[in-house]
C-alpha cells in the first residue's frame, strides 16, 4: 500500500519540537506519524501527548498517527519503521527529534554534581537516532530520494548545558556528515542535514524560563516556534538543490533565509553564529 500523500515520521513529537514540526508538515497535507511514550496526559512531568500531537496533525489538514515507541528499546524502532513500510509504502522525510532529558540539564553545578542519568541522551538523542536512520535509509534509497534530519543546537560547538548534551548533539551533527558521504557516494538521492535551532517556545522552555528568568530571558524573547522549523524542514525537503545541503549542519535563522522562510507575522529569528559558535567543517578525507 503506498500513500498518496507524502509521508514523515517525527520523533519525539508528543511535545515542544517534535510537536510543532509534526504539525507543520501536518499543514503542507503530509501523513505523518508521531513517535513518543506518552500516551496519557499526565503521565509525564510536561504536558503533551502523543494522540493530542497527531490530532493536532490532522487539524492542521495533514493526517497524524501516533504510535507509541520507547526509543531506548532498538526493536520497538524497527517495529516503528516495519509499520510505515507497510501502511504507507513510503517514507520522504524522517526529523530525528526524540531525546532523553533529565531536569538536572539546566540545574547550577558540575557535571559530577548533576545526575548520571544525564547520559541517557546518549541512548535516547544519539544511540537511537543511528537505529531510526538505519532503518529508514533502505525506504528512502529504494525510492530514490528522501531527507533525514537531526535537530541539533549551537551546543555542538559551546559549552551548553554540560558535556553530555554536548557529546549528543556534535554526535548527530557527525551523523549527519557521515550519513552524508554514503548518501552520495551511493547515488542515492537521499540527504542528511543537522539543523541547529535556536531558542525554542515550548513547554520545557517555558518551565526553565520561568525558574532561571535570569539566565534565559534575553534569549526566549526572540526565540524560535517549533513551527518555524518545521516549515523550514520542509523547504529543505522541496528544494531541487538539497543535495548542496547533504552532510552539512545549518543554522535554521540562517538557511531559513535562503528559503524566505519566517515567523508568523514576517520575523526573522536571529542567528547566534558570533555569540555561540559556527558549524564544525568536516575534513574532506575519506578512510574506507
């Protein structure tokens, strides 16, 4: 069976990110599934779940289906992926979006003071976006185009919430560089991009603004929807020329400019490239 319309999995959309792209691929009439554990409201310390974000889809004119998936758990992935193959016979874009995060990320203090459990990230945000790609990559080959991306942060490059945020999120921008070469080199029609975000509106950011207003009310007043990102996501996938993109980590303020994408209203989220760090260049050289 294959969709007539085109089709997106977004993980990690029961809330903030995942949320708001979900639904602006929602509002170009994609099919998209979303991906998350929370099926209940309630069940998590922040609001948002997976049905409510896949309404959210279809309201928005696309059609959302949810499917509950611990990403921490590599068979319940393949499951994911079997699942789309099957109900949709396609996959054009794949946001790998999910990540594991502990409330000590933003709390004062060392990393030895903090939680161990902040490594989850590296199962959940690192680990599971290789598993989710790996499985996605043969849908997209087989069709001969398709566009994987990573939301990743200036975190990559700064010092941001500690080193285990940090590992996850140059790990994805690795990914995707790395994904990017067997992509081209297989003729493959498909691209990997890591888009750094800036400051998000979401329930999270929200909460962490509210207890550390100090820290972070200078940066949430021009901060990014999800949304925007989402609309960003899909000019990327529309763009004849992504294969200029493949392997590459993009500031979204930055490309979004390339798109004449914006915020509702016409605003033009800043890029913090001289505050924060630009994207690592990757070496040209290959080792087999």
């Amino acid at each position: 069976m294959s969709s007539e319309r085109k089709v997106a999995v977004v993980t990690g959309a029961s809330r903030g990110a995942g949320r708001g792209i979900a639904v602006a691929l929602g509002a170009a009439g994609w099919r998209v599934y979303v991906t998350g554990r929370t099926v209940r409201e309630g069940d998590a310390a922040l609001p948002g779940t997976i049905g409510a974000a896949a309404q959210a889809v279809t309201d928005a004119g696309g059609e959302g289906i949810a499917v509950q998936v611990d990403h921490a758990d590599a068979a319940a992935i393949a499951d994911l992926f079997a699942q789309v193959k099957q109900e949709s016979g396609r996959l054009d874009i794949l946001v790998n979006n999910v990540a594991a995060i502990h409330d000590d990320l933003v709390a004062p203090g060392p990393f030895w003071a903090k939680s161990p459990d902040l490594t989850d990230i590296l199962n959940v945000g690192l680990r599971s976006h290789y598993l989710a790609s790996f499985h996605a990559a043969p849908i997209m080959v087989g069709q001969g185009r398709g566009l994987i991306v990573f939301t990743s942060s200036f975190g990559s490059v700064c010092y941001m919430h500690g080193p285990a945020y940090g590992a996850q999120k140059a790990g994805v921008d690795k990914f995707a560089a790395d994904m990017g070469v067997d992509f081209r080199d297989e003729q493959t029609g498909v691209a990997a991009v890591s888009l750094w975000m800036g400051p998000l509106r979401t329930e999270r950011s929200e909460r962490t603004l509210s207890d550390h207003p100090e820290q972070y009310e200078s940066f949430m007043a021009q901060a990014e929807t999800p949304e925007f990102n989402g609309r960003l996501i899909l000019a990327m996938y529309e763009d004849p020329g992504i294969a200029e993109l493949n392997g590459q980590t993009v500031i979204g303020a930055e490309i979004a400019q390339r798109y004449g994408v914006t915020e509702e209203g016409g605003r033009q989220p800043p890029s913090y490239r001289d505050m924060l760090g630009a994207p690592r260049i990757p070496h040209p050289a290959i080792v087999r």
